[in-house]
C-alpha cells in the first residue's frame, strides 16, 4: 500500500517521463505538461529521473497515507497541508501512515506535481505509466485518478529533507513569451500573416487541455486548407480555417491533416501548460540553432547544486 | 525529397506530393534505415502517406547531423517493392443491421448494395498511416465510385469493428470513438489489443483485403451486434 486517494480533484494523473517510440502504433506520448517541475520533484526526492509521480491539475487532492514515506509537491502554487499543518512546496516532506496529504485549490500556475520517495509503483503499458485518458492507457486502468483508489509505494524511513530554495523556483505569470521554431508549411502562411502571428498577443482559450492550448486572438490565414496528413511533434502549432492557432500537447494525436506554422520550444510549453484560460500569451521565431543551445544549456543547469538539506 | 524543420528535435521529410505505393514505400524504407543509422539517437518516427516524421534526441545529436543521415539513406536508394508488407485478409459482415450508412451510400453512388460490396471487397489497400487513434489505419485508396465524403454531423459513437469510408479511404475503427465516416459494415477482428502480441494484426506498408462474411460466420468470428 502507499496512500488512498479521498478526494481526485480536477484532474489526478499518473505519469513517468512519458511514453516513446509507440507512434506507429497511433500512441501519443503522455508524460507531464510541466516538465521540469516534474523533474523536480523528482530530484529534490533524489528519485531516478522520470520516476512516476502524480499530476494534479487546478489542485484539490486529498491523500491518506498507509505508509510511513516522504512526499514532495512542485508547480503551481497551492496550499499543502499534511495532517491539517501547513507545509512548504519544493520539499521534501515526511508523511507517517494515518496522515492526511491535502493539496488545496491553485492560486498561480494550475499543474502540481506531487511524487513521493522511490515513485509510485504502476505497471508500465507500451513501456510506459504514463496516462492517457484518451486512449485508456497508463496509470490505474488507463483513466485518472478517483475517490477510492490505492496508490502503491515503498515504505521509507529516511530520505535527504532537501529543499529548492524560494528564488530558484519556476516563476509562472500571467503572461508568457514562447519560442517558436518555425517550420512545416511555414511557407504557406504568407508573410503578412507570419508577422502577425509572431507580433500580437494571444490568449488562453477555456477549451484547452492536455491535447492542446487553444488560442484566441488575431486570425491567421494560410494559402491551403488541409494537407496530406503527416506526424505531428510536441509544440506543433496547426491553424485549422478559423485561424485559431493551437498549440499541440502530450496528449495530441500522433498525425494529422491541418497546415502548421511551427512548433514551440518544450522549455516553454512546460509554462504553457501552467496558464489558465484568460492568460496571455506571445509568440517570437528562433532558429534551430537557438533551440538547440537552449536545450543544452538548460541539460547543463546543474539544479541539484542548488538544493539545500533541511536535515530533521 | 524535402526535409524542414518540425521542432526543437524533429524533421519532417517529404518524399512526396501525393500517397502513392511508390511514395509509401519510399517512407516505409526510410524509417527502417534510419532506425539502424541513428540507433538510440532516434526517439521515434512517425510514417505517413507521404512524409516521415523523424524525431531525435536533441541532447545527443542534431538537426545538422540527422539531415545527413536522412540524405544518405535516401541516397542509398532502396530497389522499392511497391508490393509492400505482408497481405492480411479481414473478413467483414456488409449489412445495413451493422453498416448503417450502407444504403444511403449505395444511393449516392447509384449502385446496389451488391455492387458497393464488390467494389469495396475486390480491391486491395495498402496501410498507408495509423493514428487519431490507437490502432487506426487508413487504407487506401477504394475505388473512386464508392468514395463518399465525411457526414455532416459525425456520429458520437461509431462501435468497435466498424468498417467505414471517408473520401477514398477506407479503415475499420479499433476503438469505440466519435466520427464521421460511412459505416458499411463490420468486422470481427480486434484491430487494437493493447494485451495481444502484436496489438495490432496491421503495420504501415501492409496489404489488406476485405473478404466478406454472413452474419452467421461474423458472429461466428467473435463479432458483436
């Protein structure tokens, strides 16, 4: 056993690093939106990377513990309690069986991470626990979380009490800049279009979800209606005929048949995917070369270095 | 050939303009050569009708370094066989009781119901992509007179097995889901089984031919009403 879930909140989903090189079987990829909050989370448990973690979105999680274990919760900022005390985020907590874990309702930023020392014991599917909703598959019979269900995990009575200080933490506005790598049918987008697409803002629309970010703002047109359809990467950004532009998820579909401008950076997606509806959102093209530097750089971040150990 | 950008850690190459069996075999030999080539550089590919989706691991290799692997591999050309993979036979029941737009497509067509029957069973398709859904592949291409466009309204529950056509591709659903193709029949094969080995009895460049069946031999098979 581990923890029994009392309340699932919104939406309460198991996932690892995600699910790779099941494409040509139609599977998508899953994994978390936030990544590097989930990485994190992972790290500050000194879990192995991609290790299996909950992802909570819009907040209200409500845990018991039947083990005696240590929890961490990053992303979005909400209000965690264990056994009815308040604790910090960004740390790693320790949890005695009978306590209650509660995850309130998120103020800034809506995906929470909450992993727990040595991960949560799914069995894989296709390589992989990560959920799908979609397609059934990951997780606890490939569905979310809900009121009644057991969490497995590994009793553990010591673990590092690290912590990522406050100003080192992942900031998330109310407005976000996301880099785009231009490409796929680029050139069919005139350039007028381009330019407007990459100089006015755009906001969140309520239909988004772990399939796409929908955006509401300025149309853009492009000079075919559909295409062949072809495979489509995370971050693809199709405009279908209403020139709404969408940016594609972990849950999108693996291939498909609208015109795309681009694709958005996976650093900046992991911000994307914590605006609410409403929120405001720009677009600016770097090249390929500039995506590659900054994956690297941010590969090279040596995070850990920066933890720092509460002891007991 | 084509390669442009996709993302961060993925290129699309274009080996075509139009699903041919030249061009999808064309796809089906890039993928494979690539997959020696790149080994665990390659995170995934995603086979289309006329495109290759290739997606790498940026911390390991790069846009510059695939390119070239992809321009060699093409250049190594392949002595194609447009014959394609293995011939799969999926026996489908043709009935209006399961193939509800059956009729109204025979209809359309000014045809019998026989005729759209022969028609969509005397031909052979090719798998030419899989996605939407786990398992989903779109066959190509039937005949230009039974070809009939999505309905107006999709329906919000298509079964499982249902075998259906939509401009001129035809597939048969894995899963219950929403759409909007012409259902006319169905067939008894799972064509998605996350348990069995291999889930899927298709794969991309594949053959298939629909044999049809009698209701009693559909039930027969395992099929479901």
């Amino acid at each position: 056993m581990g923890f029994t879930v009392k309340q699932p909140g919104m939406l309460a989903l198991l996932q690892d690093a995600g699910r790779f090189g099941q494409h040509r079987i139609g599977l998508t990829t899953g994994g978390p939106l936030d990544k590097r909050a989930f990485d994190l989370c992972n790290a500050l448990l000194e879990n192995p990377v991609g290790t299996t973690a909950v992802e909570l979105s819009f907040g209200g999680l409500e845990l018991v513990a039947t083990e005696d274990t240590f929890i961490c919760v990053t992303g979005a900022d909400a209000p965690l309690t264990i056994a009815g005390e308040e604790q910090p985020l960004y740390t790693v907590l320790p949890v005695r069986a009978g306590d209650t874990v509660h995850l309130g309702f998120s103020e800034n930023g809506c995906r929470s991470y909450l992993g727990v020392a040595d991960g949560f014991k799914v069995t894989e599917s296709f390589g992989s626990t990560s959920t799908v909703v979609r397609e059934g598959i990951g997780g606890l019979q490939g569905g979310k979380l809900e009121a009644g269900d057991t969490l497995h995990c590994s009793a553990i009575s010591t673990r590092k009490q690290l912590q990522l200080p406050a100003q080192h933490r992942p900031v998330y506005s109310d407005e976000l800049t996301v880099r785009v790598i231009p490409g796929y049918q680029l050139s069919h987008f005139p350039r007028y279009q381009q330019r407007r697409f990459f100089s006015l803002p755009y906001t969140v629309s309520t239909r988004s979800d772990r399939m796409g970010y929908r955006m509401e703002g300025p149309e853009i047109s492009c000079d075919i209606q559909g295409i062949l359809s072809e495979g489509i990467c995370l971050g693809a950004i199709q405009v279908p005929a209403d020139g709404q532009p969408i940016v594609l998820l972990n849950d999108r579909q693996t291939i498909g048949g609208y015109p795309k401008i681009g694709a958005a950076l996976s650093l900046d997606l992991a911000l994307l995917a914590q605006l609410r509806p409403g929120q405001q959102v720009h677009f600016t093209p770097i090249s390929q070369h500039e995506a590659h530097n900054a994956l690297h750089l941010a590969a090279n971040n040596n995070v850990t270095a920066l933890f720092e150990d509460l002891g007991t | 050939m084509r390669i442009h950008p996709a993302g961060e850690n993925a290129l699309i190459v274009y080996l075509g303009e139009a699903a041919t069996p030249v061009v999808s075999a064309q796809v089906q030999a890039l993928a494979e050569g690539l997959q020696q080539q790149l080994g665990a550089d390659l995170i995934d590919v995603v086979p289309s009708y006329a495109s290759l989706l290739v997606i790498y691991d940026p911390l390991t290799t790069d846009h510059m370094a695939v390119s070239r692997c992809i321009r060699a591999v093409v250049a190594q050309g392949t002595d194609t066989e447009t014959g394609g993979g293995a011939l799969i036979e999926l026996p489908v029941y043709y009935h209006s009781e399961v193939g509800e737009d059956l009729e109204s497509l025979a209809e359309a067509a000014q045809l019998s119901i026989d005729d759209v029957i022969g028609l969509h069973s005397g031909a052979e398709y090719r798998v030419y992509a899989i996605g939407f859904a786990p398992g989903f592949a779109y066959l190509g291409e039937v005949d230009e007179r039974i070809a009939a466009p999505r309905l107006a309204t999709p329906r919000q529950r298509v079964p499982r097995g249902a075998v259906a056509i939509a401009d001129r591709q035809t597939a048969v659903y894995p899963a219950p889901s929403p759409g909007g193709w012409n259902l006319i029949g169905r067939c008894p094969i799972r064509m998605f089984d996350p348990d069995a080995t291999p889930t899927m009895p298709v794969g991309v460049g594949d053959r298939v031919r629909f044999v049809p069946v009698t209701r009693e031999e559909y039930l027969t098979l395992g099929g479901e009403l």
